[in-house]
C-alpha cells in the first residue's frame, strides 16, 4: 500500500512501517511541514519505489515481515549509497541501535516517539545530505588511497 502524494519542490522521504496507521500519521506529518512523504508497508515494497525514484531519506521500522529494516539498511547502502536510513523500533535497545549505526543508519528511533523527535531526525539526515552534495566522495577517497600509497 502506497500512502501519500509526491511533489517536487521538496525532500522526499520514504516510510517503511507495516503499521500502516503508523504510517499514514508520519506521511501527514512530513507532508505537512517539511518533505513529500510516502509509505509502504514492506521492505519489497520500499526497494521497488527506490529502483523507480530518489528518496532522500528511507525511515523504516526495525523489524518488518520477510525482510528486517536492517537488511532494508543494507541493500539501501549498497544500491542507493547517498540515501540516508534511519531504523525506528518499537522494540529498541541500545544494542540495536548500536548495530544500526554500525550498519550505515544515519539516526535511530525509539517508538513511541514525538513530533519533535520524528522531525528532529529528518532535520539531521537532511543535514547530512546536504553536507555531502557538491562533494565526489568515490574521487576524495580515490585521492586518499593514492596519497597514502605514495607515502609507504
């Protein structure tokens, strides 16, 4: 189920939650103040909107049917590197949250959360996107390996 409109002249954000109730509040949330949200309800679902469009932000539940927000995580780091991830859970611990982050997430999220909670992650995955713009990370790391080759 895809939930929400997309329009152009805002970031977009995807939200994978199979508590579609869930969902549907983040979608009108974001919609409302800051970003073109749309949700699905499944890890199969998210990677076929991501091979069709760009999101900036994937924000997904932990744990899903079939495929876990973590192994969402990484197919997400691997195929769509400049998309940022963030893990919710209503389930979280600090060990997950440790493994999420050690897996390329850019925030995690303990369910419930609030509003300010929810926006504030938003605001530091879009911080972190737009640090990364104008920058060709492949070449700066390329520059690096020469550099450090040259000195042994």
């Amino acid at each position: 189920m895809v939930v929400g409109p997309l329009d152009d002249r805002r970031a977009r954000i995807l939200v994978v939650d199979d508590h579609q109730e869930l969902a549907a509040v983040i979608v009108e949330l974001l919609q409302g103040c800051c970003a073109r949200a749309t949700a699905v309800s499944c890890a199969e679902d998210a990677i076929a909107l991501l091979r069709e469009q760009e999101f900036e932000l994937v924000l997904c539940d932990a744990f899903l049917p079939a495929m876990s927000g973590l192994e969402l995580l990484q197919v997400a780091r691997q195929h769509w590197p400049r998309t940022k991830v963030a893990l919710m859970s209503g389930y979280g611990s600090i060990e997950s949250a440790v493994e999420a982050m050690r897996n390329g997430a850019c925030d995690y999220l303990a369910k419930p959360f609030s509003n300010d909670a929810l926006l504030q992650v938003v605001t530091r995955a879009r911080a972190l996107s737009e640090s990364a713009r104008g920058f060709n990370v492949s070449a700066i790391a390329g520059d690096v390996a020469a550099a450090v080759d040259s000195d042994d």
